[in-house]
C-alpha cells in the first residue's frame, strides 16, 4: 500500500468519525421567522469529539468541513423580503482556518443543466462556537421570478473548499401581502369552514414546509405529497393553488361557496387540530344526483407512496367513470401522508406499547452524530444509527408513530365531515382499500364496521395472525383479490379468505390472471362495484 494511498484512507476514517448525522440539504432546513433569531443548535453539552490536534491539518480540516451544516429560514418564501441563512455544526470540531472563511452563495435553476439565475454574494465566516451560535447570512432575492430554484453554497477557507450544499427554494413574489390581505376579508365572512380551509390552505402548506413538518420535493421511497402512476412525485403547484384560492374567495364574497356539496370531481379540505395542518381529501359525485337523494358512498384508502388523488387519475380515470356509471360517490382521504398506513399494525405481532404521539414520547430517541458501532458491544449499530434529521420521516420534525395516528384521525374525520355534508346513503356505505389501504382497511374496516355494507381489499399481504377481529365482521361481506402477477400477496389473500370464511363471514377470493400489483385494481374496478352492488346492508 502506498503512503497517498494509507493517507486517503486515514482521512476517510477520520471524515466518517465526525460525520454529521443531519447533512442533506432537506434534513438542514431549519424555520425561524425571516429576519428573526437565529435557531439554537447544541445548547446542551455534547460529548468531547476526539481531539483533532492528533491529526493531520488536512484530516481536522475534513472533519470541520463535514460537520458544518447550512440552515435556511424559508423553503418557501417571498424574495420581496429579506431572507436569512445560518452557518452552523451539528458536532463540536474545533478548527482554526487560514483567515476568515467565506461562504459564497448563488441561486440556479432546477434541472439536469441549472443556470445561474443570481450571484447572491459572499459572507466572511469569523471565528466563534457555530454549534451555539450559527453565523447569520443575509439572503437578497428580490428581483426573482416565481418558480422551483436552487441555492448553491460553498464553504472555503481560501482556496480550499470545506463544504459545499444545494438546498431547494421555492419562490413566490407577494406571498406574503396575499395571505393578509386574503385573511382580512376572510374574517368578515361567518362560516363555510371548508371553502375558507381551501382558500388557506397554499399559505399554510408553506407554513408547513418552513416549519419542518414535511419537506417539500421529497421524491424518494417516503414521498411527501404522493407519487403519480409514472413514479415521478406530484407536487403541490402554489401557484394554481393561490388562483384557486382567488377564485373561491371572490365566490364566497358574492354569497357562493363553490364547494359545499359540490358535484362531479373536486378536492376539498380541512383543518385538522391534532396536527394543526389543513389536509385535502379528494371527491367524486355522479352527474345523476339530484342534490337531495341519500348517495351511496366508496370510501377509498391508497397505498403506499400514493395520495387522495392516485385512485380518481389513474388508468385514464377508470375508478370515477365506473362510480358514474353506478351511481356512486367516491371520497379518498390523504391519510395524513402517502405512507402513513392508517395505523394498521401487523395482526399477531406482539403489542409494542403505544402508539401516536405517546408512543413517540414514551421511545427514547438518539441525539448526536452516526454512530455504527455494533449494537452487541454497545452501539446502535448500522440500522439504529442511521441519520433521521429531527427523527421523523424525511428529516422532518413528525416521526412515523405519530403520522400513523393521524393517518387513522384523518381518514376518519373526512368520512365523519362527509356525512355531515352529504346525503349519505348509511345501507350502501363501502370500503375500498389496496395495498397499504388493503392493511389500513384490514384494521379500520373491523375497527369501524357499523359503517361499511362491504369492504373490497387487493393487493394486501395482511395476514390474519391470532387476534384478527373477525367477530366485528359477522354481517360485512367482504371481496379480497389479487393478481396473479403479484406473488407476494398471494398466499396471504388466500390465507386471509381461509380465515374469514372458516370464522363466518361471507368472503370471496378473486384472482385477476397477468395483472401485476400496479394493474390489478383497474383489472378488478368493474368486479368491485358489482360487488357493492350486490351487497347493500340489510
């Protein structure tokens, strides 16, 4: 082995000892108000990193490069005010540089080829703690079109680059002045809860974003806003958005609420207060209701990585056009996001404690860099030491136990909001749910079975395990299908039909041959409305 050869591994070890366990450009974003405080990072007394001046200066200056991180105050924000940035560490390396760092920062368009859309400047970096007090960098986008950028960032002392960092920015000028102009005539006008949830909901989704709560253009297998049939993730277009939000709000001035008991296809919302959000939830309502007739009602559950609005656009919309030829009203609800699985938990695992945000406070959660060190000698090991962000999903500040909460919560306060609007028809109200929504219906369907006439899953591997709640399903016909292009959930739909059918309950096994598990529910959809069809509650 050559000595440029032990040297670059040495420096590869030192690098992954004071790796930072929040690096990436989405887990970095951190939220204060622009032009506020900075946020506080490592007020707490950390353990001592190892102590640098046993290596090389090129080692102590990789080890402080990679423990640098770069916060932005707004992921979506208004370039007509002034924005802000702060330098900071996620561990304490000690590092004395050559003179002043600098930080040079530039604002580029998305895409394989970006451009250079600004040269926003330096700032000169001077010595100081960033672990307790970040180092604050003024941002000046005004003069900015709307649209989907990128900032650009290097960290260098002199010539030497210590860190570099591409962070996605959202921008939309007047942001800001129309949210207050839209709330002060919000406020002159009583009720339509749900028509002023959609007029809010723009701004509060960029509340949202710039609070950590969810991460905009997450796009990996954990999607924030749902992946479309072509894999590529749907993103919220704000700026559709905010004209919708225009036209409902000069609707509703004029005495119209377009959305209560609105027919054909729309997506509505509303505030949820467990997670202070307001959430869309998807509608479909045939062109042959007369506005007064009990409707009856498909009440749908996505899968994973999907959203409220997967099952209404695929397959050239099959799933509406079939409810419009049968008279059916659909409603899919987001479940608070596009993995939040309903709260279903594997039948026949042992009880793990609790679940929700008492589950997620009652966990002891790990604070402080990577650490791989085998879980058998004391460490959390490869998997336990995986860098979460803030712990939650994508790096954001809401872990997993508790959006699978919510995503129970919100599934059913839609359903509970929608028969409160609409005539809903109580002796045709059915349940339909695929993949992860076939787990999801698997537990709400027992869960809430005075609601459902009769349950369609697919593509589910749910297994019935020794505690499954058939007794809550005496009277609930059910249809469970598969493809027989989709192995994995083979055995379990046979498994679980054995298993109803043996406890009493009327349950029937469809297979669709050549389908796939992405193909299967349009193969099935006719199948499963002659199945509702078939079974109204007597």
């Amino acid at each position: 082995m050559t000595p440029t050869t032990r040297r670059g591994i040495f420096v590869l070890m030192v690098g992954l000892l004071f790796s930072c366990w929040a690096g990436g450009s989405h887990l970095a974003a951190q939220t204060t108000q622009s032009g506020g405080s900075p946020p506080e990072v490592n007020n707490f007394p950390i353990s001592p990193a190892p102590d640098p001046s046993m290596f090389s200066p090129e080692a102590r200056r990789t080890a402080f490069g990679q423990s640098l991180v770069l916060r932005m105050d707004r992921i979506i924000a208004d370039p007509a005010h002034s924005l802000m940035a702060w330098l900071a560490q996620t561990n304490f390396v000690p590092y004395t540089s050559e003179g002043a760092l600098h930080l040079n920062l530039a604002l580029y368009t998305t895409g394989d080829q970006p451009k250079l859309v600004k040269n926003i400047g330096q700032t000169l970096i001077f010595g100081g703690d960033l672990g307790k007090l970040p180092f604050p960098v003024s941002i000046n986008l005004s003069g900015v079109s709307d649209g989907d950028y990128q900032y650009s960032a290097e960290v260098r002392d002199g010539d030497v680059l210590l860190k570099s960092f591409q962070i996605s920015v959202k921008l939309m000028n007047g942001l800001d002045a129309k949210q207050a102009d839209f709330e002060q005539r919000l406020v002159k006008i009583d009720g339509h809860d749900g028509a002023k949830a959609a007029i809010r909901y723009p701004f509060d989704l960029a509340r949202v974003i710039n609070a950590g709560k969810r991460v905009f253009g997450s796009n990996d297998a954990n999607p924030e806003f749902g992946l479309g049939q072509t894999g590529k993730p749907t993103l919220y277009d704000f700026t559709a958005g905010l004209k919708k939000s225009a036209d409902l709000l000069s609707a509703l001035e004029s005495g119209k609420d377009l959305l209560w008991r609105a027919g054909g296809d729309s997506v509505q919302y509303y505030y949820m207060p467990e997670a202070d959000e307001i959430l869309p939830y998807h509608v479909f309502v045939p062109s042959t209701w007369d506005g007064k007739s009990p409707l009856p009602l498909v009440f749908i559950l996505h899968g994973n990585s999907r959203d409220q609005d997967f099952y209404f656009d695929r397959d050239g919309h099959i799933i509406p056009q079939t409810a419009e030829k049968h008279g059916y009203m659909l409603v899919a609800p987001m479940g608070y996001s596009p993995n939040g699985g309903y709260n279903y938990v594997p039948y026949g695992r042992p009880a793990s404690g609790p679940r929700g945000v008492a589950g997620a406070t009652a966990t002891p959660q790990y604070f402080g860099p990577l650490d791989t060190t085998p879980v058998a000698t004391g460490g959390r090991g490869a998997r336990g030491g995986r860098p979460t962000g803030y712990g939650g999903v994508n790096g954001s500040v809401t872990p997993q136990l508790v959006r699978s909460e919510w995503s129970e919560q919100d599934a059913m306060h839609v359903f509970d909001l929608i028969k409160q609007e609409y005539p809903i028809d109580p002796k045709r109200t059915f349940l339909f749910g695929y993949s992860a929504g076939g787990q999801g219906s698997h537990y709400l369907g027992p869960k809430y079975a005075e609601y459902w006439a009769a349950i369609a899953i697919g593509g589910s591997n749910a297994m019935p395990g020794n505690n499954y709640p058939f007794d809550r399903l005496k009277s609930t016909p059910m249809m469970i299908f598969y493809g027989s292009a989709d192995p994995a959930n083979n055995a379990p739909s046979h498994a679980m039909v054995q298993a109803l059918q043996q406890n009493g309950i009327n349950a029937i096994l469809k297979e669709y041959p050549g389908a796939d598990h992405d193909g299967t529910p349009s193969a099935a959809t006719a199948d499963i409305f002659d199945f509702f069809d078939a079974h109204p509650r007597k």
